[in-house]
C-alpha cells in the first residue's frame, strides 16, 4: 500500500512539472529587422546619378553591381559622355535587362 502511494505521488509530481514546464512561454530570441527597414526614409529614396556617381557608390547602392560593372559603368561614361537614359545602361558590357529592372527605381539620369 505504501509502495503504491508513493509510486502516486512521484507519478503525480513528475505528471505536474511537465505539464507546467510545457503551458510556460517559450522565450524567442528578437530577430532582427530586415536591413531594408533598418535603412532611414533618405537613404530608401535616394536615387544614384548614372553621370555623377563614382564607382564605390555604384557597387555599393546597385543590386548586382561589383566593381568590375561599375568601372565599366564609368568606363561606357568617359567614352561616350554622359548617359540621356536609363535604358542606356544596357549598351554597358555585362549589363542586362534584369539587371536594369532591379535597378531602376534607384537609378537617375541628370
């Protein structure tokens, strides 16, 4: 008798902190915001100048741009003078219409 309430009352107890240990709130770690949210108001509509910008503002501030694009960029720039539109961009070697399509709204021609 006595070996099976004490069997009851372990069954119990341990029945009771697994139960508690699952109905507590789990802690999430914070994730991070997206870089995209975490940029200011200025930075998101800042557009970059086909004409004006050097080639660390064109890698850094173009999707898919690297620094061999970019000084192609400025190399298509200094060649032919400055760019009239947007879509000229495609004349520039390694430069396609996805590419351009990501970029567009970003970019600026003054």
């Amino acid at each position: 008798m006595r070996k099976a309430t004490f069997s009851s009352l372990v069954f119990a107890f341990l029945t009771s902190i697994s139960l508690a240990t699952a109905a507590a709130p789990s802690i999430k770690p914070e994730t991070p915001a997206p870089i995209t949210t975490q940029m200011t108001k200025a930075e998101q509509t800042s557009k970059v100048s086909l004409n004006s910008a050097d080639a660390e503002t064109l890698r850094r501030d173009l999707f898919g741009i690297g620094a061999a694009k970019a000084k192609a960029i400025i190399a298509y720039r200094e060649t032919n003078g400055p760019f009239t539109a947007i879509d000229e961009l495609l004349e520039v070697k390694g430069i396609g219409k996805a590419l351009l399509e990501k970029n567009r709204a970003r970019l600026e021609v003054n």
